[in-house]
C-alpha cells in the first residue's frame, strides 16, 4: 500500500483527504500549526494548547463514515458565555491535551475514538508564531492578521517567517522519509502552506526524500496574500521556500466557474487564478498538469473525487 503524505492546513487538506481516502493508501497529514485565529486563537492564549482547528479538521476529514461524529466535532456553539464561537472538536481536542499532557498524544487519542483511515501529525509541537513583512516593511504579527488583513491588502507580501524558530515533530520528518507520494495544498499559501516549510527539518526532510512531489494550485487568488497571483507566481513563491527542483508535478485547474460565483468573488477582491498554458507547457520540472479540478457552487473549491483521481493517476 503507498504512503501518501499531505502537508497543508484549512479546508485544503480537508479537500485532498476527503476525496484520498476512498483510494488504498495510507495516509499521513502534515498540519501547520501557525493558525492563532477564532476559537484556535483563544484556546491557544488561555491554555497555551497548540491551535486545534486545522488538526480537528484533518480528523474529521479522515475519519469513519459516522456523520454524527464528523458532525459532533465540526458543531459550533452559537451561544453560551465562554462557549460561543468555540467547536466541540477544538475543546475535545483540548480536554484530551489537558488529560495526556502531550498535544500529539491528544491527537492520537482522538483519532482511536473517531476511527480514522490514516495519521494526522502537527508540523511542530513548538509554540510559535507566524509574521509577514509587506513591500512597505510593515511587520504583521499572526496568521490571523496575515489571514483577513486589517493593513492594505493590496501590498505584497515580501517574506514570511516563525518567531521563537520551531523544530519539526518527529512524526512529521519520519512520515516524509516513508512517503511513496507528498501532495502539498492547496490551501492559503503564506498561511496554510508555506508555514510547514518554515519548520526546522522539514524542507531538508523533502529535498532527501525519494517520493513523487505534487503541488496543487489553488483556483482563486485571496486578497492580503496573493493578490493578482498567477499560476507561476504561486509556484515560484512556494519555491522561494521549499527550494528548486523538488517538485515533480504541479496541477494547474483549467475548469472555469460560472460568472454569478465569480461575481461574489470579487467582492472580496478575489479572482479566478490564470495561468500562461504555453509557457508552463515547455517547463520540464515541475511537470504541469493541466484539468479539470473545480467543484461548481457559491464555493470555488477543489472537487474532492477529481483532485483525488488527478492525484491517483500521477502516484501510478
């Protein structure tokens, strides 16, 4: 059976992982651990807890065909003093950190109980933060306000970085070394994707392993972190980060949304991903995959039963 590794974090994974395991793999999910945002971000702050959101995401996407547990991790609170806004999964997930007295191990507990196919691993069990440097040199401080700017979302971004620096989790460098197959993304580039190669030991851990490395692209831009991004600006930045020559394939969407979706898009100043088809044609490495990857509706997402055939086609 092939060992398939994810590394993202957000409703990407939870798309890739989704569709990925109906396929016989095994598989491992490498989640960034950056997010200090909505109910993450308190639970993070009162109980020094590592952000559970992304990780309970994971988990419920992997887990058993029980709605009611996927359902039960996923309620909200929508009232309660104390309770509202806050997730049963991400107070579970807390609960079980509190009795085992180790956040990785809390996880491990959770997915016994929610029976899921495969692993779900944190990047780093170091406690760290996410910061943004504009075109301007403002420093933003934190994913969440990297993630729905309150500065000028318009300017670019010029680097990102961790502060105190985190080490990887051991899990996640030895899931990389066994991985057959690493699919990175989609997801939000500078807050869901290019903080797992922030981590200390996991870009050497990619440039050692032997594994075919897909890169999904994301199909709409996002004001504040890739405004009027091209397919080849978004790989050339994840390049910046993880390094040249270590992904084999890129999958570029080519399907294209109805104008009533695209018209709420750009309201949030969001825009369709376009890409240069003769000049990713020519390149030799990466390999661009160019199909039909969108999910029609009010949410331009990845359909999980296509990216997960796309994927499926490349590890054979």
């Amino acid at each position: 059976m092939k060992k398939v590794v994810v590394i993202g974090g957000g409703t990407g994974v939870f798309t890739v992982l989704t569709g990925l395991k109906n396929y016989p793999f095994h598989l491992s999910a490498i989640i960034t651990t950056a997010d200090d945002g909505g109910s993450s971000g308190v639970l993070r702050e009162e109980f020094g807890i590592l952000p559970p959101g992304d990780i309970r995401r994971a988990l419920v996407a992997l887990s058993s065909d029980s709605p009611i547990l996927a359902n039960l991790f996923n309620y909200r609170f929508e009232n309660g003093k104390g309770l509202k806004g806050h997730s049963f999964g991400n107070l579970f997930l807390t609960a079980l950190e509190r009795i085992t007295g180790d956040f990785n191990q809390a996880i491990k507990e959770a997915a016994k109980i929610l029976g899921i196919k495969g692993k779900v691993i944190p990047v780093t069990l170091d406690y760290t933060r996410l910061f943004a440097r504009l075109e301007n040199d403002l420093l933003v401080v934190g994913e969440s306000n990297i993630d729905v700017p309150k500065h000028d979302g318009s300017l670019f971004i010029k680097e990102v970085f961790l502060n105190p620096e985190a080490k990887a989790c051991k899990d996640a460098i030895k899931a990389i070394k066994e991985a057959d197959v690493i699919i990175i993304g989609p997801g939000d580039l500078y807050t869901s994707i290019i903080p797992n190669f922030l981590v200390k030991g996991i870009k050497k851990a990619m440039k050692k392993s032997q594994a075919k490395k897909i890169y999904v692209c994301n199909i709409m831009t996002k004001y504040g972190e890739t405004n009027k991004f091209t397919a080849e600006d978004f790989f050339a930045t994840l390049e910046k980060y993880l390094g040249k020559g270590i992904i084999d394939y890129f999958l570029v969407n080519i399907e294209k949304p109805k104008d009533y979706y695209l018209g709420k898009y750009k309201k949030e100043k969001a825009e369709l991903v376009k890409y240069n088809r003769k000049l990713l044609s020519f390149w030799k490495k990466p390999k661009v995959i160019f199909t039909r990857l969108l999910r029609q509706g009010s949410l331009l997402r990845h359909h999980p039963k296509k990216l997960a055939k796309a994927i499926c086609q490349l590890a054979d």
